[in-house]
C-alpha cells in the first residue's frame, strides 16, 4: 500500500509501506550504479542509449546491481521488438529457456500461442493511413484470427480468453469431475429426502414455517441435541450458498460483459466483478434480515424457480456442446445425447407436474 506524500519529487523515489521504488533513466550512470537491486524493470529497452554517460551500456550496468542478491534477484525487460540489433530481440536470443503464453481461441478452443501476422482490421477504404489509424484506435477495431478456425477475438473476449483455466488437455479430466459431482449430487439430495421422510413426516409436522420447527422435528433423529445439529447445518449451506453463488454469478456476469474478474486480481484491476460480488452479498443478507420473512417461504420458492429454470439452462448447454465449431472433436457423443436427453426430458415432466400441482 501507499501512504501519503510517498512520492518524493527531488530523490526520485516512492515510498511504500513494505519497499522504495526508486526511479533513474538509462543515461545517468549515477542514477543506475548507486545502489543494490533486487527487483529491476526496464522499460522500452530499444531506445536506451549505447552508453551511459562515459560508463558501460546501461542495461550490463543496471543489472549488475542486482548480484547482491544472487538467485532470488529478478529483471524484468521490456519492449516492443524494432530490428534484431535492438537490445529486446538481443537479450532474448541470449535467453537459454524460452517460455510462450498459450491462449485457448474462445470458438474451437484450440491453445495457440500469440503471433502478430493474426491480427487483422478493416479495410482502410478511401481514407488516409493517419485517419484510418484514428479510427481503428478510437472504435478499438483491431481482432485476433485463430490459426486453427479463423475466428476472430476482440478486446471484449480478451479476459475471457486469458482467464479460461481448463485446456483441452484437461478437458477429459474435467468431464470426470462433472459426471463424479452430478452423481455425489443426487446421491446427497436422495439422503435429504430420506432424512425428511424418517424424521419432519414421521413426526407430523408438515407444517415447518421457520429453523426452530424443522430442529423440533428432527429431534427423533439427533435426541437432545437436534437444534444444534440443526443449526450447524444450516449455518454450513449458508456460508456455501454466500461465497459462492454471488462469486459465481460475478464472474458470469463480467466474463459475458468483457470485464475483468477473478479472485486472484486485484481490486483496482477488476472493480467491476468486486463491487458486484460484494454488492450480492450486501442485498442477499440484507434481505434474509428483514424483520418477519419467512425464510422457509424464501428457500422453498427460490428452489422451485431453480427447478423451473433448470431445463431452459439445460437444453442450451445441451445445444452448445452439439456444435461442432465450438467443440470440435470434444462434441457430446451419441451416448452422452441420450442420457442429457433423457434428464433434461425427465426434469420438463416433473416441472409441469410440479406446476399442475401447484395450480389444481
């Protein structure tokens, strides 16, 4: 964090609460050889002069300062390439490991790494070279051509793109843990539903209208201490249901806007996804802490409009990953169609029963 005044203008220096930034330019050697580094960035490298005043090249200079700190130093050069004989492109020739950053293309998936030649823009049309650059900066027209599919991504995809965690490789891994947590899903609801029948219905009370009365009816199963294993329960699900239903209504909400989002960025990177997180937070608990609301109420029916929402979410999910320029060879088989099919079908019945009940 920064504290105030921690800019201090005749020593070149920002002061944070747990290091100092010191700022110097590539043609003072006084200003780069005056003291140890540990964290080093250079900026624009290309444009640095040959030498700095009488001394050595700045960038040998520099980084000498940081072999006080032996392995645990880090330099970090920057630049846009310009020839070969440009400091970027020399240093990284010297560079004996390499390392690419691989983007999965939002369309077919494919990983590929980032190459200029697939950027593409409009045609220029009749207008000048500066009036079509103007253009093309201001409406951000610029898109990215996958190598594998040739669609293209815009600067609204781009968090998206970056932040997608499962790759191909990890795409069958991934089906894995779906199909294991459906099955741990239904397995744990048909629990509750026996749990229900042998305690709530067998004790007679069908007619719970808070917390209090569904721990009265449990205690044939948990004795004395039903209230408290009640409420443990309780209090489990709604941390659950408080982290990560607004967490992952976020990060739907953004991803689909094009704004930043994720946990691991901070908040001045992604205020968008943080102030919506949080604001979901606010008015869920705000809500549960009006006096009166009959939350059993509150939770039966938000379940009933997730059991009615549910098919509508299905049947899409079940159309996305039938396209084969989407899912290219990772498309549903024959046998994964028959039985989302057959779930999606089963669930519509129930729904319309559930809703025929509810109506006569």
């Amino acid at each position: 964090m920064m504290p105030r005044r921690a800019w201090d203008s005749k020593t070149l220096k920002i002061k944070m609460r747990s290091m100092t930034i010191h700022a110097a330019w590539a043609s003072s050697a006084n200003r780069i050889a005056r003291r140890a580094i540990r964290y080093l960035i250079l900026d624009e490298v290309d444009k640095y002069p040959p030498f700095a005043g009488k001394e050595a090249e700045p960038i040998q200079l520099v980084l000498k300062r940081t072999e006080t700190f032996g392995h645990r130093a880090l330099a970090l050069l920057g630049c846009t390439p310009t020839t070969r004989t440009g400091n970027i492109w020399r240093w990284w020739d010297s560079c004996g490991v390499r390392k690419f950053f691989h983007v999965p293309c939002p369309e077919c998936g494919e990983y590929q790494k980032l190459s200029w030649s697939q950027m593409k823009w409009p045609a220029r049309g009749e207008r000048s070279y500066l009036e079509y650059a103007d253009v093309v900066e201001r409406d951000d027209l610029g898109e990215y051509e996958c190598e594998r599919c040739e669609a293209r991504w815009n600067n609204r995809q781009k968090p998206a793109i970056v932040e997608k965690g499962v790759g191909q490789k990890q795409y069958a891994e991934s089906r894995v843990e779906v199909i294991v947590g459906c099955l741990v899903m239904v397995g744990v609801t048909f629990f509750i539903i026996v749990s229900c029948a042998a305690t709530i219905h067998t004790s007679g009370r069908q007619d719970i209208v808070d917390a209090a009365d569904a721990a009265i009816a449990l205690r044939p199963l948990a004795g004395d201490y039903a209230s408290l294993l009640f409420a443990f329960g309780l209090f489990n699900a709604s941390v659950f249901a408080a982290t990560i239903l607004p967490l992952a209504t976020a990060y739907t909400v953004c991803e689909g806007l094009g704004f930043e989002a994720g946990v691991n960025k901070k908040f001045r990177e992604a205020p968008v996804f943080y102030w919506l997180y949080t604001l979901l937070i606010v008015v869920g608990g705000g809500l549960i802490l009006i006096p009166g609301i009959p939350l059993i109420l509150v939770s039966y029916l938000s379940q009933v409009a997730n059991g009615f929402l549910l098919p509508f979410v299905l049947v899409f999910l079940l159309l996305l990953v039938n396209r084969v320029d989407l899912m290219g060879e990772f498309k549903n088989s024959r046998g994964y169609n028959l039985i989302a099919g057959a779930t999606v079908a089963v669930l519509v019945v129930l729904t319309l029963l559930l809703l025929g009940l509810e109506i006569f």
